[in-house]
C-alpha cells in the first residue's frame, strides 16, 4: 500500500551530533571578536525513487525564504504526526514520527527539501495534509 519510504527524519530528533548530525567546523561572529564553535549539519535522506526527480521540476531552493519553509514545515510536520498517532483513522501511510523543533536551525535546504517532500507525499498518496497551500 505505501509507495513512499520515509527514513530518517529522525535527524530531527537529535540534539547533539549523535549519528545523523555531523560536526562540521563553524565561526560565529560575536561582535568584534569571533569564536569557534561546533555546529551541527543536518541531512534529510528521503529513500524514494522519484522524489529526487520530482523535484527538479520545481522551483528553486530560493524560491522561498528560509522562514517561510520553517512555517509551512511546522504545519504540515503538526498535521503529519497528528495523523501518526491515528492509523486507525488515517491509515499506516505516515510512517515515521517527525520531531522537527521550531527553535532548531536545519538550515535552507533541509526545509526546502522537507516541505517538498510533504508536496511531493500530498501529490503521489493523493490526500490533502494542509489547506490553502499558497
């Protein structure tokens, strides 16, 4: 029944760079001076085989501001997780429970590429997870 394979949202969920979020070496710029910090990388890895080319026929990644990537993700993570809870009511196509934290920076492509997918997911299972999309 399910076409769409979901893996890995869990990167969501961690909170140190665990096994999904790479230290990568950063500089934040506090004022004059500037210290060195450890920061995370998230990677969104979605295992279907045509999302990827799905996607290139949509607009590009700067579209979209970043924040209006973050405001349609929490919606759509919000109906997304209410519709995991109740498989009985919505059946066992939402597979994976999303912990995306709206207090944590995922970066540019991570939001574009969640909330295209959550398009991508709405267009192939032909159901509806937010009105008004626009």
């Amino acid at each position: 029944m399910t076409k769409v394979i979901f893996l890995a949202i869990v990167v969501f969920s961690l909170s140190s760079a665990g096994l999904y979020g790479q230290k990568g070496k950063g500089r934040l710029a506090l004022k004059a001076d500037s210290v060195k910090s450890d920061s995370l990388e998230y990677e969104l890895i979605i295992i279907d085989p045509g999302f990827d080319s799905w996607l290139v026929t949509k607009p590009s990644m700067n579209y979209h501001s970043k924040s209006y990537y973050e405001v349609k993700n929490l919606l759509y993570v919000s109906e997304w997780n209410n519709r995991y809870m109740q498989p009985l009511r919505y059946g066992n196509i939402y597979e994976t429970y999303i912990d995306y934290r709206p207090v944590t920076d995922y970066g540019l492509e991570v939001n574009y590429r969640l909330y295209y997918y959550f398009l991508y997911f709405e267009e192939t299972n032909h159901v509806t997870l937010i009105a008004g999309k626009k």
